[in-house]
C-alpha cells in the first residue's frame, strides 16, 4: 500500500473510532483498533494451537475473521468463537489460546472517585456540569450543591463526593449508594446489598432494625444513616418520617416539620 493511501486509510478508521465513541459503540471501537493495530503486520505465519492441540496460522485466522458473526459487542477469538467485550482482560482465560488475556495491567487503585466502568476520576469533577465518566454517572445525581457534591433527592442535603460508594447511605434515599459496583451479587438491583444470601434496600443499613441473621447490616454504625434518628438515639426508616404514625416513643417523627 502507498504511504498517500496508508495514510488516508488510517485517517478513515480514525474517523470512524471517533464517531463510534461519540455513539458509545464500545464493540465498534475494539475491531477498529484491532483493525489498526493488525492491517500492516509481516504475513509470516506465526503458529499458535488450540485446545486440540491444532496450528491456527495466520490464514486460518483471516477466514475465522471473515467468518466471524459476533455481535457489536462481542469479539472474536483467533478460532471465531465470540466472547462478550466484557470478558477482556478480566483475569479468565475465554478464548481457547488466551488471546483475551494478552497484554493486560493491572489497574492502579482509585483514590478518588471511580466511575462506574471503573475509569477514576478527581472528586472536584463529580458534578460539575461536565461529562467526564463514560457513563456519565458523575453528572447523574445534581443539584444545587458545589462541584464536588452530590445533591439528596428528598431533602436536597449535600453529599461529598468522597462518601458516594462507602455502603453507608447519606442520602436518606440512598441514593448515594445506587450506581455502585460491589460484585456482591446484588449489582444487578441498584441500591441494594447483598446479607445472608439476599439482597436488602441500602437504607436498611444502619436503621436501628436487624435484617441480616448475621446483624452485619448494623454493625460498625454511626448515628442513623440517611435515616430518622429518635431524641432517645433510636432509628427509624426515613419512610416513617411524617407518614401520620408515631414510631418514635416520644413522636418527634411527627412533629412540626409535617406541618
């Protein structure tokens, strides 16, 4: 290929990566990039084999490509099976010659605030009008309060940044704690732990009532959470808060403020 044509060629595909992102078109991105990293590579076969202890050559790997009917977001291994995006680098090997595992590094630990596809961000960027998790999930709960600060639904009390994720629900919905990544087995119901094989609302945390046979859901607590705290040190659900039934024994859950 002529280095005028090589040239326009690789500006097309750097054309195309940049309006996939725009669309969020992660599996589009990846054959791209593989598309860019491995159009100008030597022919020379270079033998890697399989679980069947069989060559795959580098023809073989060009008709498992043309072959490929993964979908956008999945890849193709060298032996056209199809893997979610999902499953790079993510310490299993999924492909049979472990190609999804090439090149990996471990990720430095977040010091700050950790998006939710992992990326790390300054806390000063939580809120602050711009867009800067791919998620957008730093922008997702904002209001009034600085840059920095989450904003509570119900009462629109300010958060730091720093205690979004803890597993201690600021806000008194909780909210604060819904778009968090545990791997506890409940990430797939947001704002919610997982305690004895089950999954509890977050707000359940820290509210005076044991729901976890363990009662890890009350230990190492500090006042109520997002919760209602009675005059005599009790907690009660923040739903309980003007809902027209005393709970607290001396009825401040009641009082001048659901006037």
């Amino acid at each position: 290929m002529a280095r005028a044509d090589k040239r326009a060629y690789m500006e097309d595909l750097a054309k195309q990566a940049e309006e996939a992102a725009e669309k969020g078109e992660q599996g589009k991105i990846y054959k791209i990039t593989r598309e860019i990293c491995g159009k100008f590579r030597s022919n020379n076969d270079v033998h890697i084999k399989d679980k069947k202890l069989e060559a795959i050559d580098n023809r073989r790997r060009a008709e498992n490509k043309g072959n490929s009917a993964c979908g956008e977001n999945e890849i193709a291994c060298y032996d056209a099976e199809c893997i979610p995006l999902s499953s790079l680098c993510n310490g299993v090997y999924d492909c049979t010659t472990g190609e999804d595992e090439g090149g990996c590094t471990e990720p430095e630990p977040c010091l700050q605030f950790t998006c939710m596809d992992e990326s790390c961000i300054d806390y000063s960027q939580v809120c602050d009008g711009q867009l800067d998790c791919p998620w957008q999930d730093d922008e997702a709960i904002c209001g009034a309060c600085p840059s920095g600060y989450l904003t509570c639904l119900l009462d629109g009390a300010c958060v730091p940044a720093s205690k979004v994720c803890d597993e201690i629900a600021d806000c008194k919905a909780g909210e604060d704690e819904y778009m968090c990544i545990s791997g506890d087995g409940c990430d797939e119901h947001m704002g919610h732990f997982a305690c004895d094989g089950a999954c509890y609302v977050i707000y359940s945390k820290c509210d005076g009532l044991v729901d976890c046979g363990t009662g890890e859901d009350e230990q190492g607590c500090t006042g109520c959470n997002g919760n209602f705290k009675c005059t005599n040190g009790s907690c009660i659900s923040f739903l309980k808060e003007c809902n027209g039934v005393i709970d607290c024994p001396s009825g401040e859950d009641e009082g001048s403020q659901c006037m």
